[in-house]
C-alpha cells in the first residue's frame, strides 16, 4: 500500500505473477505454455477523500491476463489455473471489481457496482487468496458446482454483515451474464439470487468455520435432458433450455496448530462439499479436501505448502448429452501439492504438482507441472 495516498483516503496495491505451466503427460496435449496476470487493486474511503461518510469503493482496476495458459490442455472441467480464469481463459483485459460499499446499521453494509467472483472468495478466506499464493487448481478452492448458477464477473446489488474475522452474512441479487470484459446491465436472461451465511467456532482455543452458500438462477439454461432435444434431420441435434437453476455447498474451515510465539505459523484444513440442479448443471456433486502449513519452519515464517484432493462426480443427464454429441465422459478427480517459498519481502517462487484424471474418458491422467513466480509493487 501507498501510504501518501492512504492519507488522502487511497489505497492500492499491485502485483505480476508469472505462471510457467505445462502438461508433462496424459490430458488433452503435452505442452508447456508460459502466461501471467498484473494486477492493481484500489480502496477509496469517501470521508477521507472529503466527500461523504461511511463509504468505501474497491476496485479491481486492472485485471491483465497475459500469454497463454494450460487449461484446456489438461483437463478444462477441472481448471488446473484459478488465477487465469479471468477475465477470459485466454490473453484478455479488464475492470473486473468495482464495488461501491456504504455502511448501515451495526455491522451492515449496502453494496453495489461490478462483482469478480474471485475477488470475492477472498473475502470468505482471506488465506486461500486469487491463486496467486496457495492452490492452483480451481477445484480444491471454489465449488464448481456453482456452473451455470453464478457468473464470474458480472454487476451486483445486496446487504452483507462484516464480522471480525470476515464476512458471515450477505444476499446479493448478480445479473446472470457473464460480463468479465463488458459492462452488462442488460440483463438477457435474468438474474442469480445468493445467499451465504456463517458459523465462526473455536475448537481447543483454533479459530476455524462453518460456511453455507446457496443460490438461484431465474434465467434459461441448456437442459442435458437428451429426451427433449430435436434431432435436425441433416444430422445434429437442438438442446432444449429449462427456466430456472440451483447450487448449494457447505465449506468448512479449521486451524489444527498455531505457534503461540510466531502468528505467521500455524496449520489448517479446508474442504467443500456441493450440489447442483441435475438437469442444468454439469456437476452432481464436487467435493475438495485440502491441508495446509504456513511457516513450515521457524525461520522461514513467510513460507507456505500444501495438499489436496478433489472429486467432481457428473450428472447423469450430462454424460449421456455430451456422448451424444462427442465422446464419453466420466468424473473428475485429482491432486495437488505445492511449495510457496518467500525470496525476498516483494517476491515468492512456487513450485507446483498436480495430477487430474479428465472427464474425456479417451484420456490419460494429466500430470501437471509448473511454476509459479510473483512480485508485488
């Protein structure tokens, strides 16, 4: 952060990771592709900026993706990438957060403006962060599950509760689009009504939490059901939509050792179980369990590693359209392990493994190498 700025109710903060990624064996194609993302993230407080009291607007003012990325290279129903998602799986740019908050009553607030999924993923856990400092693999972070009910990037309105460790509360109304490089507000097919709320426990004196997510889409979307599909009689087929969609998934959080000398060192584990509508979602359930360690020795308490484990079970429906229309396709599963080592107070190397075994059952288990360097301004 910029402290002269700070001053003046500004704050920002910027940052490049570089990811050199690749295929080693099995997926779709083995190949190493090397790509990055810049990032420049703003805070404005309106009262100290001499305006009114009580706001706060954040902005994700730049959202860079740079190169290429190995995605659909290993298995693209389990994004080995999280970070480079956005704004578009491939090179792209834009302003993907720009959210205006205004305190209410207590510990509520009133949001508004451009909502970045990952963006705010951070807010629920902080630690796990955009993919740019633990995990890389999307499946072991967020429910993905939440296809087709929630978009990546799109506009946002609703109230939320801030408590001391972070968000417990919040219901928001998101338009349905996908809209990482534009500005929407059209709305074309409705909207995803969310809802999450939050349990904040200590276990043997170790915070950890409970968290429920829920939503509805009103918007239509591809039915899998092949039974209504229209045959064209030159050959392909027409996919029928059904109104209306939903996602639901518990996440859990729990520290298991803390150094009572050194807040920076401590143990945790993570994990997320998730259902989805059968006709209109891909995933039937997914589920993720992860283990992590922060400052692995005591001379190195900026250090972090993990492991993980996912598995994606598809819907039924879902199989039986996509071999209709291509080839087969089973459940998803994986792992991952990391090593995240601070070079210098502005710059950390990861090293990075991962195993995926795709949903294309013609393809052999992907293994997953890369490299993962970043630098903060």
């Amino acid at each position: 952060m910029r402290p002269c700025l700070a001053e003046h109710g500004i704050m920002t903060s910027a940052a490049y990771t570089n990811f050199y990624q690749g295929v080693a064996s099995g997926g779709e194609e083995q190949r190493f592709r090397n790509g990055g993302k810049l990032d420049l993230f703003m805070i404005a407080d309106t009262k100290k900026l001499g305006l009114w009291e009580g706001g706060t607007l954040i902005v994700h003012a730049v959202d860079w993706q740079i190169g290429q990325n190995s995605i659909d290279d290993a298995a693209g129903m389990a994004p080995v990438n999280l970070n480079l998602l956005t704004p578009l799986p491939e090179a792209s740019f834009g302003l993907t957060n720009l959210l205006y908050t205004h305190k209410l009553r207590g510990d509520w607030v009133g949001q508004i403006g451009r909502f970045n999924a990952l963006d705010f993923w951070t807010k629920l856990y902080p630690d796990y962060g955009r993919g740019i400092d633990g995990f890389m693999q999307a499946s072991l972070m967020v429910p993905m599950n939440i296809i087709p009910s929630l978009p990546k990037i799109s506009n946002v309105a609703g109230i939320a509760k801030m408590g001391e460790r972070a968000l417990e509360t919040a219901f928001v109304v998101i338009e349905s689009q996908n809209s990482p490089t534009t500005a929407g507000l059209d709305f074309p097919n409705g909207v995803s009504l969310m809802g999450t709320t939050a349990i904040f426990t200590d276990f043997r004196d170790l915070p950890g939490n409970h968290r429920l997510v829920g939503a509805y889409a009103t918007g239509d979307f591809t039915s899998f059901d092949t039974s209504g599909w229209e045959i064209i009689p030159e050959g392909g087929v027409v996919p029928t939509t059904n109104s209306g969609t939903w996602m639901a998934s518990y996440m859990a959080e729990q520290r298991l050792w803390a150094d009572p000398c050194n807040a920076k060192r401590y143990g945790k584990l993570y994990g997320h179980v998730g259902f989805s509508d059968q006709e209109n979602s891909p995933y039937k359930v997914t589920f993720a369990v992860t283990a992590e360690q922060f400052g692995l020795l005591d001379s190195r308490p900026n250090d972090r590693m993990g492991i993980g484990y996912f598995y994606s079970a598809l819907n039924d429906d879902f199989k039986n359209a996509y071999a209709l229309t291509t080839t087969p396709v089973d459940d998803l599963q994986g792992g991952e392990v990391y090593y995240n080592a601070q070079v210098t107070p502005w710059f950390n190397m990861t090293v990075d493994l991962q195993a995926v075994e795709p949903a294309v059952q013609s393809q052999d288990t992907a293994v997953v190498l890369g490299v993962r360097a970043n630098t903060r301004f």
